[in-house]
C-alpha cells in the first residue's frame, strides 16, 4: 500500500473504471481523496478473457493490498515450460521471483480480477456511477468543472482520464495525442477447462508460423493465446467462425494446446482482437486533467504487462501527490516516473511482435523477451 496521506488534492474524479481507474480510486481514497468514479458501462462488467499477471505485475498488486485475494482466486507459479510446437518439452523456466513472498508469475481470469479491485473500491465507500461520461471539462480557478453525459456536473481537484485506448477524457483535453497504431498482429484467446495433463505451469510454444501458450487461472480455467498476422476479415467472423478458425489455427499444435484445439467447445469463450499500441506524446496532463493506462500508454500482450503498467502508473501518480504540495510539481513528477519504463514495455512489445512477423529467430526473439522483462523486474 502507497500509505502517505496526499494533501495537495481534497477530491478526484475518475473517468473509467477498468484496471487502471479502480487501481487510482483505490490508492488516492486510501490516501484521504474523497473520489468519484464513473464509468460507461451500465454493468461494470469486463469480458471473459484469462490476463495473465507477471512478477512485476504482482508486486504492484501487493503494494495496492490485493495480492492475497489473486493468490487464492487465481494462479500463481515460479515455473514455466517452452515446448516446440508439436509437444516436444525443450525447457523449463525458472521464472525470476523479484522480491521474497512474492510468486514469480501467475494468471487469473479478467472478472475473477475485476471483482476483487471491485470489492475493494466498495469496502472503501467510494462512489461509483455507471452508464455515464464526461462530456466537457474546463478548468476554472484551482479545480475543474465536468459535465456528465446525464447533464449532471461536478468541480474536481483533479480528474483522471482511465477511460481506455479510446478514450474520450483524451479527446476532450489533449489535441495533441492520437489513435493507437495497428502493428500488424491479432490476437485468439479461448478460455477454457483445464487439459487433464496441465500442471500450475504456464506453457510457450515455439516454432510454429503462430506463438501461442496457455496460461493457468485457476483451479480448473486456462486461457489459450495465439498470435497470427492480423487479416481483416477475421476481426468480423460470428462465434462459430472464430470457433472455426480458432481451431484451424491450432491445427499444428500438440501438448496441452493440442489437447485444447481437441476438446474446446462453441460454448467457451472465444475471441480475436487486432493488436495496436502507442506511447502517447507528452504531456500527460493538461492543468488538472491527467491519463493513466491504456489512455496513454496502450500497449501489444507479448510482455503481458499492459495491466501492469496501469496499476503501477496508479500507484505512482498516488505517490508523488503525496510528495508534492503543487498539483502540477506532482503531475510532471508522476510522468517523468512512468514515460521511459511505459516505452520501454511499448517499443520491446512491438519489436517482439514485428520479429515474429518477419520470421525472426526463436533465440533472437527470447532475448528480446527476457531483456525487457528483467528492466521491469527493477523498481519503478
Ligand atoms: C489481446 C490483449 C491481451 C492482453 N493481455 C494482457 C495480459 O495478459 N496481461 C496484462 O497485464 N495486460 C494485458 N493486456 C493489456 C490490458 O488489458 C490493458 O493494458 C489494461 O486493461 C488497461 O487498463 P485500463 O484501466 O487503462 O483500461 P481498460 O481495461 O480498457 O478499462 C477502461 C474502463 O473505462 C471505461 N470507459 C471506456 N470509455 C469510457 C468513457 N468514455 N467514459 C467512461 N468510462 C469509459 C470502460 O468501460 C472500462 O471499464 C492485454 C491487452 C490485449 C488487447
């Protein structure tokens, strides 16, 4: 837990209660903000998808007081296996442990996760509305006035764009950031029971046109990833087509990913979303208006650390409005921490997704993957 009281700011507004939103209510309502959280959709929900949470993932997780809760709703393991795409077992991985108590790696599946950090934000009185948005902002005086979609308003000390790859807080205060850019990839997962072979170790598969690996969630749920050249076509298909085309996908696969092609079912979970990042230009902030996650710094899965970095980028900008008695002092702080280790994570995810579209060598793709994650194995 961040654990310093933050005086420069009495209130905050959050706009999108995802990962990023509710990691931000959490920490500054712990922090003695009074916060409002709002978010677009009706239900609150998110989509059935396993997200897999990597070491330093889990530590954010830790600082935020939730590590238990995944521990024991989701998986957590110190291992990991690389097999050749047929089955073959080539290695088993040591996965670093960054800090002692802390599992190296683990899984857990999206609404398992959204639940926890959704008790947590209730057991904190934080007030949440839902099926609503911001639809202007303006600044006046020392805080800011917003305008919501209902015709409601309210005047904020602060208030924090968390609102998505797409989101609207950015448009609405920041003309000089864009769209995020396809790379060129999509994305299949499949949620789904787990093969009667699969241990607590999440697997890689090497070696085929598509990589793919499974990662464990649970007692008995795994999602698969398979990462193809992205066609357009494939962004529209029915559930039976994905159903489909999942499976053709998988056609060279053995191991557990064969078993999973094998037995999955139209009722599990499927999905393809074309992949597209970007590093938002500074600034991050414009006056009292300020963006977390994916509203800036959206990024591709090959580090698996997108969730990551949005609790992390929470828990930071917590910190520095504890430290600094002037909102901008703190708001330039929390983006001069995030910028370089959010490019870090974005241009490494990229450069692994454009080497495995140009065929690169499974070594030279690895080493990719180990140097990025052992720079976010350091502090942040
Ligand atoms: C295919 C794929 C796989 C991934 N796998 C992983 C993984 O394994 N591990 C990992 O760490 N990361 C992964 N990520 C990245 C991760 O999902 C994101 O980085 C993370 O969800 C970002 O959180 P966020 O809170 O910024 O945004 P979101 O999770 O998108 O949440 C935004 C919230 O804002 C709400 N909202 C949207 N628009 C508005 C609006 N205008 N007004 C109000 N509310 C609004 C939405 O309803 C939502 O609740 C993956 C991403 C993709 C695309």
């Amino acid at each position: 837990m961040t654990g310093e009281n933050i005086s420069s700011i009495a209130s905050a507004l959050i706009v999108g209660g995802g990962i990023g939103g509710m990691a931000a209510a959490i920490s500054l309502a712990r922090a003695g903000v009074k916060v409002d959280l709002i978010d677009l959709d009706p239900d609150w929900r998110v989509y059935g998808a396993g997200i897999t949470i990597t070491g330093p993932t889990l530590r954010a997780y830790s600082q935020l007081g939730l590590l238990d809760r995944i521990k024991q709703e989701g998986a957590v393991t110190d291992h990991s296996r690389i097999r050749l795409f047929n089955g073959q077992i080539l290695r088993v991985l040591d996965e670093p442990v960054i800090e002692e108590g802390l599992p190296a790696t683990g899984g857990i599946m999206r609404p398992v996760l959204h639940r926890i950090m959704q008790d947590a934000v209730r057991a904190l009185d934080i007030p949440v509305r839902l099926g609503l948005t911001v639809t202007a902002l303006s600044e006046t005086g020392d805080a800011v006035d917003a305008t919501f979609s209902d015709g409601s308003s309210g005047r904020y000390d602060l208030v924090i764009g968390a609102d998505s790859v797409f989101s609207g807080v950015r448009d609405l205060c920041f003309p000089h950031m864009g769209p995020a850019q396809p790379t060129g990839q999509g994305c299949w997962r499949i949620s789904i029971r787990k093969p009667p072979e699969q241990d607590n170790m999440g697997e890689f598969y090497f070696g085929a046109e598509a990589p793919c690996g499974i990662t464990i969630c649970g007692e008995d749920a795994v999602y698969l990833f398979l990462l193809t050249p992205h066609v357009e076509r494939e962004e529209h298909l029915s559930d039976d087509e994905l159903f489909d085309h999942l499976q053709a996908h998988l056609a060279p696969f053995g191991g557990n990913a064969g078993w999973i092609r094998d037995n999955m079912t139209r009722a599990d979970w499927i999905n393809y979303r074309p992949l597209a990042a970007v590093l938002q230009p500074r600034p991050w902030s414009n006056g009292r208006v300020v963006l977390l996650g994916d509203a800036v710094h959206a990024t591709t899965p090959h580090l698996a650390s997108g969730a990551g970095m949005a609790v992390e980028s929470a828990i930071v900008l917590a910190q520095e409005l504890a430290r600094n008695a002037s909102v901008n002092a703190a708001l330039q702080a929390y983006e001069d921490r995030r910028f370089d280790r959010c490019r870090d994570v974005i241009e490494s995810s990229v450069a692994i997704g454009q080497l495995q579209l140009d065929h690169g060598r499974p070594d030279q793709i690895a080493g990719l993957i180990e140097g990025a994650l052992a720079r976010l194995n350091e502090p942040f």
